[in-house]
C-alpha cells in the first residue's frame, strides 16, 4: 500500500500581511481552515502535518488536534521545508513514498485535485506531478507572473510530461493551420513528490535556468528529474473567493462566503 502525507508548509514571514496563518477569520485561523479542509477532502487517504517555521504556528496547530513539525525559520522555500519536516517525521525514510505540498494559504482551493496527481505519481515514472489550467484571459497570455506549462498535447489530452515551465508567453503557435490545440497552459503551484524525489530536489544546487526564470521546478527539469502535469477544469471550492490569501484585499473578499 503506497504510504502518502500532506505537507503544508506554514511561516509567519509575510510581508502584505503580517502574522496571515494565525489570522482569525470567523472564529478559526487561517491554518485551522486550510488543515480541516485538507482533512475533510483526503478524508483518511493521507497522513497530515504542518511544516511549520515559526513555533506559534506548532502550537496553534496542536491546539486544534493537529499535527505540525517546527523547521528552520530561514529555510529558503516552502519546498525545503517540507522536506526537513519529512526528515523529522520519517528519519529513515521508511514511513512514506509520496509528499504532497499544499500551501498553507490556500484556503479557498479545493484539496481535492491533490489526488489525481497523487495517482499519477504511483502510475507513471514521474518524480513529480502538478496541475494547470488552459488560458482563457487573453492578458495572462502575456503575463510573466502568470507562469506557462510547456506540454506537447494532441487535442483531447489532459495529462502528460511537462518539457518546461516560463515567464514567457510559450509554446508560440507558427502555423495555426497545422496546430489543432493551441491552448496555453498556466501552472498551478501544488507539488505532489515521490519521497524520494523531494530529498534528491532540494539537495540539488540552484539552477541557472531556476535563477533565470525564478521558477523552483526548473532546477528539477535542469537535472533530468521527469515533471507531469494534469490540466483541471476548476480548482476554487468557490468561484467567487480568491483561491489563496495573500492580502488584506483576498482576506476582505473572502470573509462572506466563510462561515
């Protein structure tokens, strides 16, 4: 039986909105919210922790019945410290094949699209498994904070490997009369890792490609590591909240529809 834990990696480092996973929205934190959600959605198929970086957070969460693991607060990405909470959590790295990294913030996106990409990790070589969303604003085409997924699919295809992730508006259609899909794809930052594919990932050294784009998941493509991504139709559990909070703006508009 393949053996999977959800890891959200949490801190209190944030600049727009200071001290955001112990902010109490309607009676619960932030990190409560998003914890109980993973949980309702996983609904026992997954172990769960907090990769916490502050120990505010350790303790809010095992307040709530939770389990959390306190890191080095000047780890460099959420990605690290995920992996040095699995260390403490499964020395040996006997307990567990597959990592999921759902970020703490995420309140308002649906758990739930973790477990295809968990399915693709156990079926197919890859070391990694993420999701996007086809394009269909015409300015994030061109958006380099809206990052594309670079994926050779025939029309109809949801899922394959991805060949690159970019800033740039990728891959560029030549000939539209020849190209039947000419879709773009916008990545979506849930990780789903083989173990000990997230151990390799973040004892490689930084990429130039990474450090070009400033996109992690290129220093994984750079060293040969194999990425797939499944193309999801819907991601928010509602369409009118923002999917993550990030600022006083995404907390205002999210508070009516939390209840």
């Amino acid at each position: 039986m393949t053996r999977v834990i959800t890891m959200m990696p949490v801190r209190l480092a944030a600049t727009r909105l200071p001290n955001k996973p112990l902010l109490n929205i309607n009676g619960k934190t932030l990190v409560q919210r998003v914890y109980e959600n993973v949980e309702k959605a996983m609904n026992g198929k997954t172990d769960i922790a907090v990769a916490a970086g502050d120990q505010k957070i350790v303790d809010e969460v095992e307040k709530f019945g939770g389990q959390a693991v306190l890191t080095d607060p000047n780890l460099p990405s959420g990605t690290d410290r995920i992996a040095a909470a699995l260390k403490v959590l499964d020395p040996k790295g006997e307990k567990y094949d597959i990592v999921v990294d759902f970020q703490g913030d995420n309140l308002n996106v649906d758990p739930k699209v973790c477990l295809p990409l968990i399915e693709m990790v156990q079926k197919t070589d890859c070391d990694i498994a993420t999701c996007g969303m086809i394009i269909k604003n015409e300015e994030d085409k061109t958006n380099p904070n809206v990052v594309k997924i670079v994926m050779g699919l025939k029309e109809g295809e949801t899922e394959g490997r991805c060949l690159y992730f970019t800033r740039a508006t990728a891959p560029y259609t030549r000939d539209p009369e020849k190209c039947k899909n000419q879709d773009l794809y916008y990545h979506i930052g849930i990780y789903v890792f083989k173990a000990s594919s997230l151990q390799k990932m973040v004892s490689l050294p930084t990429g130039i490609l990474e450090t070009r784009e400033k996109l992690e998941q290129l220093r994984a493509l750079e060293n040969g590591m194999v990425i797939r991504a499944k193309i999801i139709d819907k991601i928010k559990l509602i369409d009118e909240a923002p999917a993550d909070i990030n600022t006083p703006e995404d907390l205002e508009n999210s508070l009516p529809f939390i209840k």
